[in-house]
C-alpha cells in the first residue's frame, strides 16, 4: 500500500475518500495522511464536498481533506522525505507528507479552506499560498506578514479559494535553501461550475532543479546557475511518467516553473494553446497556436490540445542541457579527436577510464550499461526505446495516443506499434550516394588539445 496513515484510518485505493472520518467527534487537528512512493496515483475523486473533475499529478497525488463545518480542511507536514528521482537514484530532499514536491491541493471557486501546516523540519518555515487572491495576513511570507513557524510547531491558514485557476505554494522562510531541498507543491481551484474549461484529461506537475553530485544524496542548496538534475515534480527521465491520453481527449498540461531558469516547453506531434496563466484562463481570443512554450521563473502555463494523433509522441523542455543527468554536465567536448593512446595513459591516473565521444555523446547510452558509475547517479542520458536507446535524460517524458485507452487511466501502454510502411527507413545500399560539395572538416591532431584532467567536482557547464 502507498498511502500510510499515521493515525488508524483504512483506505481504499481508488479513491482515497475522508468519509471514514468519524462524524460524530472532529479533532482539533485533520489526520495526517503521507505516501512513500514516486507513483502516478489514481485521480481523488471527491466523496464530500462539492464536484469537480480532478486532476492527475504526474508521479505524485492529490492530498486528501475533511469537511469540519462546510471548511475544507487539509493537514500539511513540512519534513525531510527520500525522493527517489528515477529507478537507481534517490535524493535527500524536504517536502510535505512524505514526499517532495507535496500533494497537490485540489479546491472549488469559492470554497472555504483551512490549512493546517506542522513543521518537522529542524528550522523555521511558513508556506506562501503563491498567485491566491486572500488576506494579508495569510501570504505566509515569514517575517513580513506572520512570525516563523518553529519547528514542532502547527500553524493554520485560512482563506476563500475566490479564483478558479492553477497555483503553487513554496515556503517564504529561508527560501534558497528551502526550495532547493524540494519544498513545493501545487494548487488547483478548480471552476464552481464542472462544465467550464471541461477537459478529458488535466495534468499538472513542477519543473524544478537539483545540484546533486554523482555519489551524493542531499543537493547543494546555494547553487543559482549549475544544476545537473533538470526534473519534472523531482523525477527525470525515464523516472517520469507518460502523459496517457486515447484518441480525441481533450488534455490540459498545467506545468509550474520553479527552478532558477526559463523552460521553453515543446510538445511533438500536436499543436497547443495556452488556455491559462497564474493570472487566469486567457480569453480564446487571445490565444495562438503553438508546439513550443517558454515558461519563466515563477511562472504557470496551461496548455490544451486535442489528442488526435496516435503515437509515442516526445514532450520535453527545449534546452538541450535540460534533457541531461548529472554525469553530462562534466564531459568535455571530444568531436572529433582521436583518443588513440589517450585511455592506456588515462587509465594509469584513472582506473576503468574508457575514451568515449569522439563521434559525439550518443555511444555514452550504450555504454551506460558497461560502464561503472559513482554510487546514487543516473547515466547522464538513459531511457530505451522499441528502436534503440533513446539518448535522453531530465525534463523529458512522453505523450502516449491510443485508440483504446480505459478513462482516465494512467497504465503505460507499451510501446507504439507504428502502421506498415509509416516509418523513416534505411535507404538500399546499393544506391549510389552523390558527390560531397564541399571537403569533409580535417580531424583534430590529439597534440594540439588541452585536456583538463581536474576531478569533475561540480565544475557544471553553463546553462
Ligand atoms: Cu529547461
């Protein structure tokens, strides 16, 4: 079972429904419900309160409530959680309820909320509601509009969800080291009338980064330009899930950006809109179309399209350093010289070194497999795909079209099976090539190259 209760509630594990809270004698405080896993969980389909169609958090969930009294109520724990961020490794992070980012928070325009948020970290917090119309003094920026939440100690926000919409909340409480270390979450109000903005599927997820050296499990929390994990909700790829949609649904991808940089969002094979913002739904007026979308700092961005081409379609930021784990991020550029005697010489400083990229970094998926990487780190670029490897890592995942998708399921249908005769394929050998134009570009003398033989002890490319 995923969800683990601290109290002594059943679950059942569609819905994970809060009628199981005894109705006769509240608690002062809501029970604490946390997960331990990086699973995509079931949709929570609201058993109180007033309906909505939910939204799928990708390798995470959605964070239960009660009603006490017509408020919905919802217990948020800051602590330190094991993420583990793709099969192989596992980081060191703070988060809420067990894992980082925290639960998404699913509400209705107009709801009253209340939030009760404990703090087990060993410093101070508070939780910034970011983007919410509410009062003053519920903000949570620590210091200015309330004191520090200690730790051990509970403090409760309360405010009405006025804006239907997509938010965020992060802690304004020693923030550089906070948010590195993976405190945030998502929040979705959700419109009061089901029928608006209807979708088939509406996913949600954080872009976020992470400087954590090959070896290593916490990240460096001062870090501002070179992080080596370029993550989705703290996974990389293949870590992430699919995007799981049958043909014809309607999808919404809402992504937030809270990393240090920009992320121009690409999608493959379909053609999007950008429906909403932070600041609301745009008006179908002004919006265009677009296969690309740069999401900045601190931004939001809900795209929508009609999933009407079948296929393994790709999804991932355009930055290519952004599709990289962290063994990438140290690797000089060798195109083109030849290592010829190099490896007998490196190995003698380094034992198991082989002379890799010659021909470029593609043979380093190959070699993943052989090669012997530090403890607790991913290959810099992993994931197999029905052809070969597929050469990426990071903020990238993929869209899968299917006729025959059960409703809202988030099973990973397999691979693609591609019609006869749809494929690029390999032209006959026998076929002469036409001359080259041009001379070929001269190979590099090994003599004339520098090497820098330092340790790769976080000295990260640029970004
Ligand atoms: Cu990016």
């Amino acid at each position: 079972m995923m969800i683990s209760r601290r109290n002594f509630l059943q679950i059942s594990s569609a819905a994970i429904a809060m009628s199981a809270v005894s109705k006769t004698s509240l608690a002062a405080i809501p029970e604490i419900v946390s997960i331990d896993k990086a699973d995509t969980q079931p949709l929570l389909i609201p058993s109180t309160g007033r309906s909505y169609q939910p939204v799928t958090t990708l390798n995470g969930w959605s964070l239960p409530w009660r009603m006490n009294a017509g408020v919905k109520e919802f217990h948020l724990v800051a602590e330190p959680v094991k993420r583990e961020m793709a099969p192989g490794m596992i980081a060191n992070l703070w988060g809420y309820n067990g894992q980082s980012p925290g639960p998404t928070i699913e509400v209705v325009e107009g709801d009253r909320v209340r939030i009760f948020v404990t703090n087990r970290l060993p410093e101070v917090t508070s939780v910034h509601w970011h983007g919410q119309r509410l009062p003053n003094g519920m903000d949570g920026v620590s210091g200015l509009t309330q004191p520090p939440i200690e730790p051990g100690k509970t403090y409760v926000y309360e405010f009405e969800a006025k804006r239907a919409g997509t938010f965020m909340y992060h802690p304004h409480a020693d923030e550089m080291t906070q948010m590195a270390m993976g405190m945030m979450g998502f929040w979705i109000t959700h419109p009061k009338t089901p029928a608006t903005m209807k979708v088939d599927r509406d996913f949600v997820f954080l872009l976020n980064s992470y400087d954590i050296d090959p070896g290593s499990y916490t990240p460096r929390t001062n870090t501002m330009t070179e992080f080596n994990l370029w993550t989705f909700n703290s996974r990389v790829f293949p870590g992430i899930a699919p995007f799981v949609a049958k043909k014809g649904d309607k999808v919404r991808i809402r992504v937030g950006n809270l990393t240090m940089t920009n992320h121009p969002i690409h999608l493959h094979g379909h053609e999007f809109e950008v429906t909403g913002t932070d600041g609301g739904w745009v008006p179908k007026t002004a919006r265009w179309p677009e296969v690309t979308t740069d999401i900045a700092v601190g931004q939001m961005r809900a795209i929508e399209f009609i999933a009407d081409a079948p296929g393994d379609w790709a999804f991932h930021c355009h930055k290519s350093h952004h599709t990289m784990n962290a063994m990438g991020h140290t690797v000089p550029n060798m195109i083109g010289v030849n290592q010829d005697g190099i490896a007998e010489q490196f190995s003698k400083l380094v034992p198991d070194y082989m002379s890799m990229g010659e021909t470029g970094m593609a043979e380093m998926s190959d070699m993943a497999e052989m090669m012997p990487l530090p403890e607790n780190t991913l290959p810099m670029m992993t994931g197999k795909g029905q052809f070969g490897a597929i050469n990426m890592g990071g903020m990238f995942t993929l869209l899968k079209v299917r006729d025959n998708i059960v409703q809202n399921s988030n099973a990973d249908p397999g691979h693609y099976q591609q019609p006869k005769g749809s494929q690029a394929y390999e032209l006959a050998e026998n076929l002469a090539l036409p001359a080259a134009t041009h001379e070929p570009q001269a190979k590099t003398s090994q003599s004339s190259i520098e090497f820098d033989v330092r340790k790769p002890e976080h000295k990260g490319m640029e970004h």
